[in-house]
C-alpha cells in the first residue's frame, strides 16, 4: 500500500519516526510529508534514511510530477502524526500552502490523524470545533491519550504511541478493500412533500450519516449508487467528487421509491438510510396559500400515508441481495430502543435494521450517532458510538458478516 505519513511540528515527532519504521517494516511504500516546523524537532536525513524516499515541505520541488497533487492522488491512506492544534486548525479550513496542506486536499484515500497537544489546547472550543469539522468529514481519530506531557503538565493530549496507531492503520488497511465486487445502493437525506410551491412537510435530516455510509462502502471497494433526497450542500459536493459513487437525486417520497426500484434489481446491498416522509399533503395547492385567501380562518392540511419504500424493497428482493433499514425512534415510556427496533424489523422483513435513538439534541444534525444493528433474528449483530464515518464502516462489518 501507498502511505503518506504528515508530521506536524510537536515535540511528539520523535514517535513519527518508530511509526514509519513499523510501516515500512510492514513492506508499504511510504512518503513521510513533514511541516517546516517538524523539522525543527526531527530533521530531514532521519526521515529519509527510515522512508527510503526523498523528503520535502516545499511545493516547488519537483514540480514536473505535479508533487504537491501527485502524493496525495496516489495515496491508499495519509496518517497526520503528530497533529497539533495548529494543524488540526490548518485542516478544518483547508488551507494549503504547503506540501502536507496540498496532499491532504488532493487524496480522497481515508485520513488518520493522532492529535499532540496540551490539555488546554485540546479542550478549547475551537480545536473542539475544529475536530467536529474534520470528523463530519469522515477523518478518523486515534487518541490523544491522557498521560504525562511537556514540562510537569499531565492530562489527554498525549499523542497514542506508535505501536496503536499501526494497530489502527493495519485494521483500516485490513478492510480497504473487502467490499470490492459488491453493488452497493444508499438512499440518504430527508425527503420533502409540497405544500404548495412554497413550503413543505420535511424533516430534520442533513444526509451525513447516509453519506458517510457511501463514502465508505466506496472507499472499502464496493461500486456504490447514492440516491439522494434533500442533503446538506457539501454532502453533495462530497458525493459527487467521490470517484468511487454515481450520484441520483430525488425530492419526494414517491419520486425516492422510483429510484430505488430502479436501481435496487442491480445491487446486491440495499441501504436505505433516508429519512422518508410518512405522509404527504392529499391536494397540493398550485399557488401559495394566503393568509388573505383563507379569510383569517387556518388552512387545514388533509395528509395520505406514503408508499413503504424499504418493506417494499424488502419484499421484493431478489435472492442473495441484502436489504438493510434505518430507524430514528424515539421510545415510548416503558419502551426500550431494542423492543421498538425489533418490532419494526419484523414489519419491514429487513435482513438488518439499524436503529438510533433521535430527539431535539441527538441523531439529526450532530456529529457523532450511536447504532443498534439488529439482525434477522432479532439479535444485536453490533453497537456503535463514533463518528459517522465510524460507525457507517460498523455497518459495512456487519453487512459484510451477514453475507459472508
């Protein structure tokens, strides 16, 4: 495997380099992308000597290979370690006036990165912020660990050591491509049903979580088809740059169930992780509903329940093709998430369903989720707490174990 290993300018650099020993020791080709700063702490001839390929910061070395795109174009996995908060700051936004910066704007291989940095640092709310940013994204985190700092500080902000953060990258690198040959379609987003040409019934779905679950089918080797109700813009737009995804878009719940019936016959994994409308408005008005046209007296709304796209997929599978639901509940009292989940498994007749708990401040528009995946037997195949990319790879697993 092609790996580029970025090194931010920490006193933990020093660990970087047993990193890229063990990476190299593993037989993988690996480019180490330090920062100016880095080198400061470990020089130049050490990364060299330990890659066994030249090493630069700078831009405007060897530009007729186009290195500044070409390392990360190439790369199978770039792993940031050290990153300190400047670099996390630097990534969030994008920026990139260096090699390392470039790179990691150019790959569309999974990012890794072990945070370095003091405890008050790591705790601010903008590395906070920062670190929600790039995990929306789909970056991965290993550490930072709590221990001993610089100085007499101690508290989390203590890079991982070496041996754990190749641990984590040979697992990543295990199951890079164990979804190669598979048909893969996700529905994702919130449907919306007209009102009138003004308004909607919608919901609160941004499509993140069903993104991240494309996103890494297709990093994983499966050819995947994403079908998209309203999302986010830059969910889109990550979608869309994915050179791995085809990209179909879809408004309404009916308009969502005539994409999935014609792409599902080709698949062999169903996903259909979009929040789709119960019901829809039985008349929708032509124009916009006045307050001056209805006479100071409220509109009332007639609503017809929509077509169940995922028991209707479900029924109509072919034989050896996975169908899998998603489940935002929120438990009645006395109820457990488990209980509702099996219920609605039952009446989808899906091979998994994944549940997750939503509410004003969970599962919808956060960065994190938690699943519950129950199988046909009504069984707990998984749980999982994370990212969303975290936990959409859980869900590729347990796709991937049913099937096997």
């Amino acid at each position: 495997m092609n790996i580029v290993v970025g090194v931010s300018g920490g006193i933990a650099a020093y660990k970087a380099v047993h990193l890229v020993r063990l990476l190299v020791k593993d037989g993988h080709d690996v480019h180490v992308v330090p920062t100016a700063d880095a080198l400061r702490f470990v020089g130049l001839p050490t990364w060299e000597a330990i890659s066994r390929h030249p090493v630069t910061t700078s831009v405007h070395e060897d530009v007729a290979s186009v290195r500044h795109v070409a390392l990360g174009q190439a790369a199978d996995l770039v792993v940031v370690a050290p990153a300190t908060a400047n670099t996390l700051a630097r990534m969030a936004a994008g920026i990139a006036d260096d090699l390392l910066g470039t790179t990691l704007l150019a790959t569309t291989a999974p990012v890794i990165v072990a945070p370095a940095m003091h405890t008050e640092m790591w705790r601010h709310p903008a590395t906070e912020a920062n670190v929600d940013t790039l995990r929306r994204r789909g970056v991965l985190f290993v550490g930072p660990e709590s221990g001993q700092l610089t100085g007499d500080d101690v508290g989390p902000g203590r890079m991982a050591e070496p041996e754990r953060i190749h641990e984590a990258l040979r697992a990543i690198l295990a199951r890079r491509q164990d979804a190669a040959g598979l048909r893969i379609a996700v529905s994702a987003g919130g449907t919306r049903e007209p009102i009138d040409p003004v308004r909607f019934l919608g919901n609160r779905s941004s499509g993140r979580q069903g993104a991240a679950i494309a996103i890494a089918a297709a990093d994983r080797g499966a050819e995947v088809t994403a079908v998209l109700a309203h999302v986010d813009e830059s969910v889109r737009s990550a979608l869309e740059g994915h050179p791995g995804i085809r990209v179909r878009v879809a408004g309404t719940a009916a308009e969502l169930a005539a994409e999935m019936r014609e792409v599902a016959p080709g698949v062999d994994v169903v996903i259909m992780a979009a929040a789709v409308a119960d019901y829809r408005v039985a008349s929708v008005s032509e124009s916009k509903l006045t307050k001056e046209a209805a006479g100071g007296v409220p509109p009332t709304l007639e609503l017809v329940e929509n077509e169940d796209i995922l028991a209707g997929l479900a029924a109509d599978r072919r034989p050896g093709q996975t169908v899998v639901g998603f489940a935002a509940e929120t438990p009645a009292e006395g109820e457990t998430l488990l209980e509702r989940g099996v219920r609605k498994r039952r009446r989808k007749g899906v091979d998994l369903l994944a549940v997750n708990a939503v509410g004003w401040s969970e599962g919808f528009e956060q960065a994190d989720n938690a699943l519950t995946i129950i199988d046909a037997q009504d069984q707990v195949a998984a749980s999982v707490t994370g990212s969303k990319r975290e936990v959409a790879d859980a869900l590729i697993d347990a796709i991937l174990a049913v099937r096997s």
